[in-house]
C-alpha cells in the first residue's frame, strides 16, 4: 500500500468484536468480529428475532453488552482513530456521528413538527463545535433544510403534531438526516409506508451515502435491500452466517428462502 493510501481518510467503520448478548440466559447476539461500513450502503437481514434491532441497540449502547467491545473509526481502520463506543452512553453517540432511527416511534406527540425538528438541527451544530454556532444563520439553513424534507415527504402544517404512524416514521428520518450523520444506522425505515414513499425515503438514503455517511440498514421489504445495498449480512439466531453483494445473497436460495420463506429471492 502506497504512504498515500495508508493516510488516505476512508468511510467510518464500526467494528463488532466478541459481541455477547443474553436475554434471560438465552443468547441473542453472539458476534465474532463483524465490520460495518466499509462499504456506503451494508443491509442487515434475516429471520424475525435473529438479533438485528439488538445489535443496533448494541452499537448504540442503548441496550448493554454481557461481553465485547464495539469500536468506531472515523476515518477507517488504516487510520489511527478510534473511538470506543461501548465505553460511552448513548447520548454521547451523536457527538461522534453516530445515530440511529427507531422500529417503534413513540415520540413527536409533545413538540410539534416543527419544534422536533429544529431541535435536532440545533443538536447538530452543538455537535459539531467547529462550526461557529451562529443564531440567525443557523435558524435559516435549518429552517431552509427542514422546509425542504417537509415539502419532499408532503408532510402537513410544520406548526401541527405528528399523528399518523406513516408521518412519525419520516419525521424520525429527517430528524436522523439533520443530526448529519456520519455512521446512520436504519431500523426497518420503511415498513409501512407507501411505495412512492419509501422510494423517496430510498433516494434521501442514496445521497446522505453519496455524500460520505457509512449507512446500515435493517428492512423486511427485501426489494428495499437488495435496491439499495452495496453488501448485505444474514443474520440468524445471533450470528452473521453470510455476507455479500445482493447478487452472492440472492445466489443462496436455500439459505434465503429457509430462513425468510419462499419468493424473497
Ligand atoms: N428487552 C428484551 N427482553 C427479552 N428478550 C428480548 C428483548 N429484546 C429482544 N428480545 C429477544 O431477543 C431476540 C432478538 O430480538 P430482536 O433483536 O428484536 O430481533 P430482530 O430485530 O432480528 O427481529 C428475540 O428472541 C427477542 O424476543
Ligand atoms: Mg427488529
């Protein structure tokens, strides 16, 4: 490898080393050594209840680990940064980039929308204290942001309360766009939308990991992963037991269809 290449920055990375996670005795993670990110888009798949939504509760400490440690490097392995994350409480998570969106919302009924989201805009410029926190300017790039996911999705009167489940789950989104993200991690993002929906919700995906942000996404509809992803692990029973481009995971029918059933190749 070239000196160049060695100091190259590369994409954010999260690697999961001896991840250990038991619920009433019973393991429900159990990860060797696991990199995420390396590539801009990774889907997370497999069966119900084979530990996807723990894992990403893991990375985000908002659930504990029994045992192992999950690291985060900024700039890529090669590059001597890093930060362990199952050192930190999750509120700390956002400071370094790292956010997640929720399977279940149960949030944006006491603010309006508008309120939730500024809030997360104003989040990310405390975040990221290089920036000069300047009021006006900030109010009007993030009100010009927000204005233009709100128009995007058709979402309703900004001044209004979220109310359907549909509106909850982009808001969530957006508020995840706008903490700028540098490592966003995907929770069935899209179940129960519409198609027309979650085809924009797939084209804000594309352009935040065009733009650099490390993206891992859990999602049910595996038309959305095998569109969106550019490597794809199968999970099942805790463990990772495939990893490949959708074509290679699509190539397993067997695998595929014993652990999802049959017609999702
Ligand atoms: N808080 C919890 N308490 C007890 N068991 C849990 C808890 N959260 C998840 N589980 C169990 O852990 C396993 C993995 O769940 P989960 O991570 O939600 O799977 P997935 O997201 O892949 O469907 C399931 O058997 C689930 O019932
Ligand atoms: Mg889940």
């Amino acid at each position: 490898m070239s000196e160049e290449a060695a100091t190259r920055p590369g994409r954010p990375v999260i690697r999961i080393q001896n991840a250990v996670k038991r619920f009433a005795g019973r393991v429900v993670v159990d990860i060797d050594d696991l990199v995420v990110g390396d590539r801009p888009i990774e889907g997370l798949i497999g069966p119900n209840g084979a530990g996807k939504t723990t894992l990403m509760r893991m990375v985000m400490h908002s659930t504990s680990l029994d045992q192992g440690t999950i690291t985060l490097y900024p700039q890529g392995q090669e590059n001597d940064r890093a930060v362990v994350l199952s050192d930190l409480p999750t509120y700390r998570m956002a400071r370094h980039g790292v956010v997640k969106s929720n399977q279940v919302i149960m949030d944006f009924e006491k603010l309006t929308i508008w309120d939730s989201l500024l809030l997360a805009s104003a989040a990310a410029k405390y975040e990221h204290p290089h920036r000069i926190f300047d009021e006006p300017a900030v109010f009007a790039e993030s009100a010009d942001e927000i204005h233009m996911y709100l128009k995007l999705f058709g979402l309703g009167d900004p001044c209004g309360f979220a109310s359907s489940a549909g509106d909850k789950k982009l808001l969530d989104i957006i508020r995840c766009v706008l903490l700028k993200p540098r490592f966003l991690l995907l929770d069935e993002p899209t179940a129960g939308l519409p198609d027309a929906t979650t085809e924009l919700v797939m084209g804000v995906v594309r352009s935040l990991a065009a733009r650099g942000t490390s993206v891992v996404i859990v999602e049910h509809d595996l038309d959305v992963i095998w569109n969106l992803s550019d490597e794809v692990h199968f999970m099942a029973e805790g463990k990772v037991i495939m990893k490949g481009t959708p074509e290679e995971i699509r190539a397993h029918h067997t695998v595929v269809e014993k652990y999802l059933g049959e017609g999702h190749v």
